[in-house]
C-alpha cells in the first residue's frame, strides 16, 4: 500500500563533469547539474495536426532552461556517475525531490532543492 509518493523523471543534459564529496564520517556523494529544457510557441502562426506539421507551422519558440541538482548516494551507481557522466551528456535520472537547507560561506542559511537519483 503505498499512501504517499516522492518521484521524478528528468531527461537533459549534464552542466559540469561530477564531482565526489565526502563530508566527515558520512559516505561519499557525487553531485552534478542536469538541464531541462521546455519549449513553448509565442507567435501567432497556426499549428497543424500531427508533429510534423507542428514542427513546419510553428511561430517564435521561447526556450526556458531549468538547472537541476543530482545527488547520487548509491554506492556502485555513485562510483559509475563519477567515472562516466561528462559535462554534455544527454543522460535520463529518475530519484526523489529532497528539500534541505544549508549555511554558505557568509554565515547565512539558505534553501537547497536536490534531486537523489
């Protein structure tokens, strides 16, 4: 019986090679960025049936990219991500929203969204 569900798909493009973390008496963790972009028509053109007709009939397109930040927990998955995954990589991360909070360098506490795949 599942009552609650936390779960996120993501298909992008890595923003920078991972690194690995290793805070004290914790295990490691590899982080890196993946954008998503989503894409809309703002012009006035009409748009015909079927997706070849939309790709020839479209207007403007309006592009928005959203960065996203992937944690990898998992032993062999985290070992593999920081061997592997390269800045450029088309890759698909499916995991869970954590919402989280932290102090950066100035002393001030802010709020941090990561996706754990």
């Amino acid at each position: 019986l599942v009552s609650a569900m936390n779960r996120v798909q993501l298909l992008g493009r890595v923003g920078q090679d991972p690194i690995m973390r290793q805070v004290e008496g914790k295990n490691p963790v590899t982080i890196f960025s993946l954008a998503t972009n989503e894409m809309w028509r703002t012009g006035d053109s009409e748009v015909g049936q079927g997706a070849l007709s939309l790709l020839c009939t479209l207007g403007d397109i309006s592009q928005k990219t959203t960065w996203h930040r992937i944690s990898v927990f998992r032993p062999g998955l985290r070992d593999v991500t920081y061997q592997y995954v390269r800045k450029g990589s088309r890759i698909f991360v499916e995991g869970k929203i954590d919402y989280g909070e932290y102090t950066d360098k100035n002393n001030v506490r802010r709020q941090a969204t990561t996706i754990i795949a």
